[in-house]
C-alpha cells in the first residue's frame, strides 16, 4: 500500500518519552509537566462527572466554557469575540491547528512555515494536498528572516504558520513582528494560523502578543491555545480556537467530522475553574520564570551553553564543547546511556542546520531538574 505521508514515522516526542521509560532516564524531553494539576480543577472535574455531564456536549463547545474564552481573551489581548460564531473548543491543539489547515488549504496551495517548526503543522499541510514552504529562522536569535519571506509570498501562498512563544527556540514575536506580517500579506489572499499555546509562558518582564491583539492580523487568522499546556493537564487534550466568523464556519465544517465535540465533564470543570481561580494564569509567567531561572542555574556550571529562553518551558542548548555527534546521536546516547532524555532538533528542520543543539523541558519537578542538572554538569 502506497503512503499518504512515505516521510512521516513516530512523533519524536512519543520515541523519545519511549526511549526514556525503556532505560529509566530522567524524561526532559517531551513537554508534559511531572507535577499535577491544581486540585480544585480536579475537584470541579469529579463533580461534573458525578452531576452526569457525561452525555454529547454541543459540536462547539459548552457555551460556558466559550463565555471564559470570550472574557479571557477582551482582558488579555483586548480582543471582542463572539462565543457563538468566533470561539470553537477543540481535542487539543493539535486538533485545532489540523482542522484550521484542513478548512482553508486546497491542493496546490503553499504554506509558509518556519523552521525549526512543530512536527504536527506538515503532515496537515500534505494531508490537505498543499505544499509547505520552509523559511530558517535566523541564527542565533531564532527570529523571522524577513527578506527570505517576502521572497516566497506569492500569489499561490495561502497560509503562514506562526508560534510564539517558539517550541523548540523559546523565541516570541513581538508587536513589530506582527506589524511587519500584517504589511508583507496586506495585497495577497493570505491567512495566519497562530500557534499560541505557550501564551502564558513569556519571562523577564515580556508580555505575549497575540494576534488577537492586532487588528489587522486578528481579520485573517486563527489563533489557537491549548488548556493542556496552561493548567498542567496535558492528557486532557482540551484546546481552543479563535478566528473571524467565516473562518470559524470553514473550521467548523471540519471540527464536526474530525472529533464532533470534546469530553463533556472536562469543559465544564475549566469553565468553572477559569471562573473561580483567574490568578491562575496571572501567576503562570512568574511560576515557570522560576523553573527556567533554576534550571538555567543548576547547569551553568557544565559545558552546556544557552541563552535563557523568553518564553514557553523549553530550553535549548549547545552541546559541542560535550560532543561531535548528531543532534539525534546525542540525544540517544544521553538517554541510554548518561540517563536525561532530551529532544533533538533536526526533526524539526526541513534542512536541518549544522548546529549542536539540543531541546530539555522545565517544566518539572524542582527535586528532578536538581537530580537531571547533577548528570549534566558531569558530562
Ligand atoms: N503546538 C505546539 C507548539 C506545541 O508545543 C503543542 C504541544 N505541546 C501543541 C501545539 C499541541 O498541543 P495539545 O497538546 O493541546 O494538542
Ligand atoms: N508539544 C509537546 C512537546 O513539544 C509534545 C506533544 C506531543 O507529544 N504530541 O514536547
């Protein structure tokens, strides 16, 4: 049988979370945190299980729950929505951003993503008969090669894939940025599809700039955020998108036949949770700044070399005073046989640069960043 995606195999973060548990490393790879999420969104969740919403909720999202996403997105971005018509709750992130490429890319689009850039936005992108166009981003800063963009635009290109802040560099866009997008499509039929999940994840004083805070760009795209990330509670799969009412009507008509609606119980436990406990997210920034400040300390002393991130829990690292292998080679050799599982970047790259760097998430348990940081700085 003849593949719909001959290139595509596992997920890295699904080998490498594997790789991990097969030999007892410390698992800094795959981004899930090691601590639980709060425990009165788990106490919301038992009682709507046991008020039996456990039926089908509607294809959108439970209207309360939109309501949160409604008022959470006018007090951080400014931004007027409409739960009924511009608000869509989706089975994850990865759900939302397959379902927004789906909606809008027809065969022989192009679709503009920038490289090192997440696994999933491809294998849509074929899956929809398009063809996606790869733009570096710039070395060392992980920003966007503005000169190579404007080159590739054209009137074929539909859509252009952005996240901030960045997984894997731990970069962020910021408003210029989102000026100079808004200018370079402003005369071709182009849309945005904005990967903003790690929204609450921006450190040393930054704020995040959604492009739901932007006029112009908030016309032409989705942007989509995931629960899992913001409330510790990755294996729920709950995410959301926003996007302009004809564009929530394309996603929609995909949505409804992807997964039709998302766990009931789930929606309502974060509607109320979001309700009652808004200082959640207000205190996120400065909760994991922390992590990143302590992990950052604890291997400055090995000859791992970085730059702290400015947002998401990712940081990444030169390994080449430690080692001459590949990204993929080191990050096997560092699992099996040092004991801390990372994430190599080259799956990331359409052309994967000459760079020794590497991907460990933060977003653990003090006790084993102490205990990952005590093997690296041994390397
Ligand atoms: N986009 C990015 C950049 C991510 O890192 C992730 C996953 N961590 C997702 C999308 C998918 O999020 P979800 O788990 O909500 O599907
Ligand atoms: N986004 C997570 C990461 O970057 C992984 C999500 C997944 O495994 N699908 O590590």
């Amino acid at each position: 049988m003849q593949s719909k995606l001959p290139k595509i195999g596992t997920t890295i973060f699904t080998v490498m979370s594997k790789m991990a548990q097969d030999y007892g490393a410390i698992n800094l790879s795959q981004g899930f945190p090691d601590f639980d999420c709060p425990e009165r969104l788990r106490e919301f969740v038992v009682q709507h299980l046991n008020d039996r919403k456990n039926q089908y909720p509607p294809m959108a999202g439970i209207p309360s729950l939109r309501q949160q996403i409604t008022n959470k997105v006018k007090g951080y971005y400014g931004c007027d929505t409409d739960p009924e018509t511009e608000v869509t709750v989706t089975s994850g992130a990865t759900e939302a951003l397959f379902d927004a490429v789906q909606a809008v890319v027809a065969v022989g689009d192009e679709v503009i993503v920038f490289d090192p850039a997440y696994d999933s936005y491809e294998p849509a992108v074929q899956l929809a008969g398009g063809k996606t166009i790869h733009v570096p981003l710039t070395l060392p800063d992980y920003g966007i090669d503005w000169d190579r963009l404007e080159q590739v635009i054209n009137s074929n290109t539909r859509l252009i894939i952005i996240n901030s802040p960045h997984n894997p560099c731990g970069s962020i866009l910021h408003k210029a940025d989102h000026d100079k997008f808004a200018a370079l499509i402003r005369d071709y039929d182009i849309l945005i599809l904005s990967d903003e999940v790690y929204e609450h994840m921006v450190f040393d004083g930054m704020k995040h700039e959604s492009v739901l805070g932007h006029e112009e760009l908030r016309a032409k795209s989705f942007a989509v955020f995931s629960f899992g990330k913001t409330y510790h509670a990755t294996g729920w799969k709950l995410a959301y998108c926003v996007a302009p009412e004809a564009l929530t009507t394309e996603f929609r008509k995909i949505h409804q036949y992807v997964t039709f609606t998302t766990s009931s119980f789930v929606q309502y436990a974060i509607a109320d949770f979001m309700a009652e406990c808004p200082e959640h997210t207000r205190e996120l920034p400065d909760f994991y700044e922390e992590k990143r400040d302590l992990f950052c300390k604890l291997i400055a002393p090995s000859r791992l070399k970085f730059t702290p991130s400015k947002g998401t829990y990712f940081q990444l690292v030169d390994y080449s005073a430690v080692s001459d292998k590949s990204d993929v080679e080191f990050v096997n050799y560092l699992t099996q046989e040092i004991g801390v599982a990372a994430i190599p970047l080259a799956p990331f790259y359409e052309s994967p640069p000459a760079t020794k760097i590497i991907r460990f998430c933060f977003c653990k348990d003090d006790s084993t960043l102490q205990q990952a940081a005590k093997i690296l700085c041994a390397l």
